[in-house]
C-alpha cells in the first residue's frame, strides 16, 4: 500500500485534513506549504515552485518511496511541479475540488467573474490576510454546520497573495501517472461542471469519483473522502 500526502489548497495549512487523518487506513501525512506551519517563510515571496519544493522535501524527510498525492482546491497547481521533482515515486495523482488552469494560465483567470471581483477587491479581514467570515461561509461553508464552519473558520491562514495570479506549467502531466478527480457535487467555488473542464486539463485518462459534499469535503465527509483514497493507496 502507498502512502498518502496530503496537500492542502489556499487559505489553509496542514491542519485542515486533522478530521480525515483518523479516518485513513493507509498510512498519511499532511504538509505545510511554505508561509504557514511547520514551514515558516516569507509568503509575498512564495512561488508554486517553493511549494512543489517544500512538499518533495517533507516526503523525502519521511523517507517515503510509493505515495499517493493528494491535492485540494488551488494544490492542483502545485502536483504538477511535486510530479515532476519525484518523477515514479508518485504512484498515483490525486485532485480533490481542485482548480487545474489552462495551461500557462492562473487560479485568478479560470474564477467566475463574480467571485474573481471579490476575491480580489475585498478587504481581508482586519487587514491579516484572512478571507473574511462572510465570503468564507459562502464559498467554503455551504454544506457545514455551524460547528463544522467555526472549526474550518480557525484554521483559515494567510494566503501567499502571488498565488492566485501566478501562471501554471502543466507540462509535468504529460507523464504516465494514474490520477482520479474528486468531483465534489455540492460545490460553489469549483461547481461541478467547471471542474469536469479541470479534469480536461489534468488528462491522463483521469478518473472520476462523484462526492456529495461541497468544498470542504474533508470536513463535511470525512469518512466518505478518506474511503475513496485508501482504495487507491491500496491498489497504488
């Protein structure tokens, strides 16, 4: 059985698969991309590349050979870059809710006008970076109750604002690495049919797996996610 990485998505840290870590059967871990937990760092610095680095050099640390990547939201512009540094050790790609733009495109391009104007125009909550509690609810929230929301709500982080604009290279999956698209049905910031074009862009004969959760299916459904990725740790 392959072990699992868990690549957390934008706004977040390592923290936000705590629900779904004791639900894996299949040995796992969560990183930090840089700016943010374990890794601090400047985050008006941090590129796609720095995150691809970091997350090859914490599997290096846990002297893992066979994993599973996993990738939440924006992370699916940082697996095509880990695909690449670690080549056959990725056993198989995973894409949960995740935005893949267009090749040499950006997260910023492929968004709905609507959240695009406010994602970029609002005030982060008390200037700290934070996406504030309203939006928040809105684009994360949507399948969460009130504990849930509060529990995902502490764990939001500063994000690394060159991210988002930042455009992606997907040449590293021109490769043949099996990968499978969790396809959350209840999603509002990657709806589903955008996120059947993500799944274009991904190639590779790419699975896909329909979860009824929003995007924030490792809180909402946990059990659910992690039954999915332990089915492919143990064929990986």
């Amino acid at each position: 059985m392959a072990s699992i990485v868990l690549i957390h998505g934008g706004g977040f840290a390592a923290s936000c698969w705590d629900l779904l870590l004791p639900a894996l059967t299949a040995p796992a871990i969560a990183v930090d991309l840089p700016g943010r937990g374990a890794h601090p760092a400047e985050l008006g610095s941090v590129t796609f590349a720095d995150c691809a680095a970091s997350v090859a050099a914490d599997v290096d640390a846990a002297g893992l050979a066979d994993i599973v990547l996993v990738g939440h939201s924006m992370a699916g512009c940082t697996i095509p870059g880990v695909m690449k540094l670690l080549g056959d050790r990725v056993r198989h790609s995973v894409f949960v809710a995740c935005t893949v733009p267009d090749d040499a495109t950006s997260c910023l391009d492929m968004l709905d006008p609507g959240f695009r104007e406010r994602a970029t125009e609002a005030e982060p909550s008390g200037g700290s970076g934070l996406l504030g509690s309203d939006l928040a609810r809105t684009v994360f929230g949507n399948d969460l109750d009130d504990e849930q929301f509060a529990w995902c709500l502490a764990r939001m982080v500063p994000e690394a604002p060159g991210l988002p604009a930042e455009p992606v290279s997907l040449a590293p999956l021109r490769s043949p690495t099996p990968r499978t698209w969790i396809r959350t049905m209840r999603d509002v910031i990657v709806p589903p049919d955008r996120q059947l074009r993500y799944v274009g862009n991904v190639g590779g004969d790419c699975s896909v797996v329909d979860l009824d959760a929003a995007h924030m299916c490792m809180i909402s459904q946990p059990a659910a996610l992690a039954a999915a990725l332990d089915k492919i740790a143990a064929a990986s």
